[in-house]
C-alpha cells in the first residue's frame, strides 16, 4: 500500500514538475547593422525576460 501511494505521488507531481522550468523570451532575436566598418564599434543591448517558473540561469554567450 505504501509503495501504491508513494507510485501515485510521482506519477501526480511529475507534470507540476517537468513545467517547472526557465523560459527566456526576448523583444527582439536580431539586429541588422548594415555596412559596418571594420574599426567601427557597434553597440546593441538585447532585452529579455523569465517567463518560467524557475531561475533563469546564462553560462555562456556565443555571438553568431
């Protein structure tokens, strides 16, 4: 009986947790500079929120 309740358990807060999860939406996914010189510098910052129900956790920044 004791292992049906803790089965039950799991089974229910599985969903709960697999939609626990970070979800980054940003205003914009690019940005289209034109003819940049190769000295000149560039600046664009990219706005972005958590929409999860978890921390947003960014280890790594690769520009393209």
């Amino acid at each position: 009986m004791r292992y049906f309740f803790c089965s039950a358990f799991f089974v229910l807060l599985f969903p709960v947790l697999a939609c626990a999860q970070p979800s980054i939406h940003f205003e914009t996914m690019k940005r289209d500079f034109g003819t940049v010189n190769q000295k000149d510098k560039v600046d664009f910052e990219f706005h972005f929120v958590n929409k999860g129900t978890e921390d947003l956790v960014i280890e790594k920044v690769v520009p393209s």
